[in-house]
C-alpha cells in the first residue's frame, strides 16, 4: 500500500507545481563539469565543448510497466533513473545529466512523491549525474515517470548496433534471466495475499532474483573496464526486452548472423532454482524474460585473450555471415532459430 494511515499526508495542492518542484529538488547537487545551469530557469544549459552527446528517453507507466503494490515509489525512482542509464552505457558513454518528469492523480500525498524522488536522488548521486529539470503534472491514470538522459563519449570511443562482423565474439554481462523470475515471484506472492491479507511471504530464498528486478543497476562499471581492457567493442545494446531481441538488433543493424551456444549463457543458481520450482525452461526465461540491464556486445577475436579471465564478461557466441541466419546452438547441438520473444509493451493482453 501507498500510505500509512499512521504517517503525515500533505495533499500536493498545498504545495502547487512550481512550489512542489522547489521541495522535490532542493537537495538535488551539481557534480558535473558540464552541467553551467540546472534546476531554475527556463531551461538548463550544458557545455560538453569537444565530446560528441547521446541522449535517450524512457517513459514508465503504472499498470504497464510496474505495480505499486510490490514495488517500493524508493525503487521505483531509482529504477527509472537505472533504465535510461543503461542505454547511455550501451553507447560506451558516460553518464552526465538526467531530467525527470511525472504526472500523478490525488491518490499520491507529498509523502508518496518525496519516497520517489528519494530513490532518483539516490540513483543520482550513486551514478554521479546531475538531476537538471523536468516536469511535473496531474494524471487521472495513476502515476507516469518519464526520465531522459544525456552523456558524452568521444568520436573514437561511441559504439553503436551496427559494428559486428562476420566472427566476431558475442560477449554479455553479468547473468541473465534474473528480473523475470523475480517477477514471476512477486506476482505470486500478490495473488497469495489477494486470498490471505495476514500472511507473510518469506522472500528470502529470492533475494537476489527480487532485486534484479525492484533495483537493478546500470553496467557503468563495464564502459570503465572495457577502457581499461583496451578493448571497444564492434556493437553494444542493453538488455531490456529479452536476449533473443536484444541479438536480432544487433544481427539487423549489423547484417550479420549469429551462433549463440545454450550452454554458455551464464545463470545465476537462484534463477535456476526458482525456474525448477516454476516448472519453468531457464533458457526460454533467460532468451525472453528482459529488464536484466546488463550489456551485450561483439569484440573481434583478437581482443579475446584482453576478456577471458574476466568473471563480468562471458562469450555467448560468435557471429556469421548474414545468409547463416540467428541460431541457438541447443545443449543437444541442434541449431534452432532465434526469433524476438521478448517483452513487447504493445501487444495484446491475451
């Protein structure tokens, strides 16, 4: 639930936008050198002088992208700040400036608003970007958090989809699958408590699946550790909406096609656990299930001896000419067909 009929609640009309906007942001510290004017004026100003600019945007709707009845408004903000991070990472950028508006109906006390706004101020100093405007308004569909981000990267260092070659490395990071299952837990546990109010999950044993995804984390540490590596990889894209999707981007953009082996998609034993408990196959999840955030990129072979040893980089595949199509390598060693089976947020309800 939102509200604690024990706590204050100061209805936002009190406030009024710009009064409201002044309250959510007066804590909100310039770190950036290039951010010259934030929160204040008519518009922000930056200067990025010599550096080239990308900039993203996501929008997260109540209902369709989270349910406030398991997920914390803290983590909420805090995921909405991760998201966007990620694809400046997915450019081989760094992360500078961020804007944040939301429209929220009159079920939302000022209370509600300040948790939110907690857990973006707390993504922003975690990921050292500056919080330089936005917008606030009503809503009478509940609460919608859009979040555009902005970073530079030099000339020779941005990484787009479209790189890949024929041979190259498939390489991901971290694990996959993790925030679907963490899903499929704490919907779970909604359905429990829809019949029984009293009881208590024990959400222990899927601590680590339920944060990937309430706080999942953006790979900034890897834009840094490719650097020091010495190696720019050839295609870069987050994993938002499934592995399978995420490598069909990257086949398209680059006209290639791609080998990805079953048996090397590295799996947390947590996932693996929960999927057994579900009766559910760990690699459609991991092939499917999106929101992991980690990163997935092509490195020519040359690079490989610089990554090997590396525990946050694992090689998934290998990309082929373009007319060899997308295959999964199966544990049986039969190739199937990739095809995008990941979230779509304009499908049907079936």
């Amino acid at each position: 639930m939102i509200e604690d009929k024990n706590q204050q609640r100061t209805e936002l009309s009190q406030l009024g936008e710009f009064g409201l906007i002044d309250h959510l942001t007066k804590h909100f510290e310039i770190k950036q050198e290039t951010t010259i004017k934030g929160i204040g004026d008519d518009a922000a100003v930056l200067d990025f002088k010599d550096k080239q600019v990308v900039v993203t945007t996501d929008l997260l709707v109540e209902g369709v992208h989270f349910d406030l009845s398991y997920m914390p408004l803290k983590h909420l903000g805090y995921k909405a700040v991760v998201v966007n991070l990620s694809d400046v990472f997915a450019m081989n950028a760094q992360a500078t400036q961020i804007t944040v508006s939301i429209a929220m109906s009159n079920r939302f006390p000022l209370e509600a608003i300040e948790e939110l706004y907690a857990g973006i101020e707390t993504a922003a100093k975690t990921y050292g970007i500056d919080v330089i405007g936005g917008d606030t308004t009503s809503s009478t569909t509940g609460l919608l958090i859009s979040v555009t981000a902005l970073g530079t990267v030099s000339k020779d260092d941005v990484v787009y989809r479209n790189g890949a070659k024929p041979n190259d490395l498939l390489v991901v990071t971290g694990d996959i699958g993790g925030a679907y299952m963490g899903l499929q837990v704490l919907e779970r546990e909604k359905e429990v408590f829809k019949v029984n109010p009293n009881s208590q999950p024990d959400l222990e044993p899927y601590s680590y699946i339920i944060e990937r995804q309430l706080k999942p984390e953006a790979r900034q540490d890897i834009v840094k550790l490719l650097k020091e590596l010495d190696v720019k990889p050839t295609a870069m894209i987050d994993i938002s909406d499934g592995l399978s999707s995420e490598i069909i981007h990257l086949c398209k953009q680059s006209k290639v096609g791609c080998d990805l082996y079953e048996t090397k998609i590295p799996l947390d034993p947590q996932f693996i656990s929960t999927c057994e408990e579900f009766d559910i196959d760990g690699t459609t999840v991991a092939l499917s299930g999106g929101e992991d955030y980690e990163l997935l990129f092509t490195i020519s072979q040359a690079d490989f001896p610089k990554i090997k040893a590396n525990p946050n980089l694992t090689v998934i595949g290998f990309m082929t000419e373009e007319a060899a199509g997308m295959h999964l390598v199966t544990r049986a060693e039969t190739k199937i067909p990739i095809t995008a089976q990941g979230w779509n947020a304009l499908s049907k309800e079936e």
